[in-house]
C-alpha cells in the first residue's frame, strides 16, 4: 500500500493535541501515558491477508485507535511481525502509535524467569521493528514466580529504555501485590477477560453475603483491588463468549 497515511497527530505524550480524534483517551494506571479507550488486539492477524492486515490496522487509525497489543505467543510471533509489515513500520509511525506486548507463557508452561522476560523482550522489539515498548505485560500468572528475578528484568528494561511501562493480564488481587513488592516499577494495568457474559469480577461484587454460585469470589475482588490502586482494567475479548468459542454479536444464543 503506497501512501500510508497516518490520523494520529505527532506528539511523543501520545496526546491528542490540536486535533480531534473520533475516540476518547484515558491515563493509563498512575502513567503519564493517554491511550484511547478502545486498544486493538491482534491475536487473530495472522490469518489475513497483506492487504486485510493493511486494511484492519488502518480501519483501527481512522477511528482513532491507536492503542495495539500483542503478545509473543500470538501465532508464534507471527502476528508481529504481519502488524509491523501492515502498519509500515518506520521510525516517524512509531512516534504515533502506542504498543504494548506481553510475554511469560511457553509451550506447556508459565516463565517470568530473568532470562525469558529479556529474550523475549528482545524478539518482540525485533518483530515489530521498535526499539521500545510503551507497555510490557506478564501473560496470565506464573504461580510460583521468583518476583525478585521479576523485579531485575524490569529494571534492565526500563533502563535500557526498552519498554516504559509494566503490568500484568489474568493476575488477580495476591499475585499482583506479591510482585509490586518487589518492583520499583508500578503495575500500570491488568488485563483481564471481561465482557457482558463473562462478568464474574461484577456479579460476585452484587452477590456479597450469598450462598448462590454468583456469590463465588474468583479471583479476589481484583476490580475493587485494582480501582483502590488505580490499575487500569484491560478487558480482553470483550466481544467473545466462553474462552474461544466465537463472538456473541449475532449469535443466535444470544
């Protein structure tokens, strides 16, 4: 695609200033980062064409969602690499957009060991063709996690100016204070799954006191506990229901 072109204003705060974008934008946890409301998820990229990938990411910018995530195991790396080659990757589209990865999953087991969160870090700066992360988060919870390796990792990152942020996805309220004990860095966000039908971190909240299943605490009042320390809530597959069995817009179960 010849002639890219890019709705986001220039600006290294990441701020929509001077023009109006179509999306609101909030701070992002006790950052200073503004990201739109909506962030664009690209797991499934992989299966498009070039040309849908081209057409999907701009679709995103046009509507002023500038906010993309990935993930190192999103199709092996693949889906990296296809967004840095959609969104024509150079140094002037990079000062427009804010990108945020996650990594710790291998398969057949969890790994925030030193070693993996830096090579890991490494081969998604390589893929998607950056020097920096906006965001860095761990990818669902290492439950017997060495958080002071956690906290070194972080610490080269953030010096090496390699990513800016940090946080985590699927932690709930004990695992994240486990790590922030250790880290000098704040948890900006927590990425959790939530839509209209997958609102347990809601329906225990109403159902204090009770003895029907709705009143099953799962994860620790991890909204309460990330409102109380101002962690940004990341709902993933909001549109989805169940895990990964397909979207509930149109569905005749719905």
């Amino acid at each position: 695609m010849t002639g890219f072109a890019l709705l986001i204003p220039k600006d290294k705060e990441n701020k929509p200033n001077g023009r109006d974008l179509p999306m609101r934008t909030i701070r992002l946890g006790v950052s200073d980062l503004q990201v739109p409301v909506i962030g664009v998820g690209c797991m499934r990229i992989s299966s498009l064409t070039k040309k849908e990938a081209e057409a999907f990411v701009q679709a995103a910018l046009d509507e002023g969602a500038y906010f993309f995530d990935h993930a190192d195991i999103y199709g092996g790396g693949e889906c990296e690499e296809i967004f840095a080659e959609a969104i024509h990757m150079n140094d002037d589209v990079r000062e427009r957009i804010v990108l945020q990865s996650k990594c710790g999953i291998r398969k057949g087991m969890y790994d925030f060991s030193k070693e993996h969160i830096l090579s890991s870090v490494d081969g998604i700066l390589r893929r998607l063709r950056t020097d920096y992360l906006d965001v860095l988060l761990l990818h669902r919870p290492d439950a017997l996690v060495e958080p002071e390796e956690v906290a070194e990792a972080f610490n080269q990152l953030q010096s090496s100016g390699k990513v800016r942020y940090f946080g985590v996805s699927n932690h709930n309220s004990m695992q994240i204070q486990l790590l922030q004990k250790y880290l000098q860095q704040p948890i900006v966000a927590n990425q959790l799954q939530f839509s209209i039908t997958h609102a347990t971190m809601i329906s225990a909240g109403i159902n204090v006191n009770m003895t029907n299943e709705a009143a099953v605490m799962r994860d620790g009042s991890v909204l309460d506990f990330c409102r109380l320390n101002e962690i940004t809530i990341q709902p993933w597959s909001p549109f989805q229901y169940g895990f990964f069995e397909g979207v509930f817009l149109g569905s005749g179960k719905f």
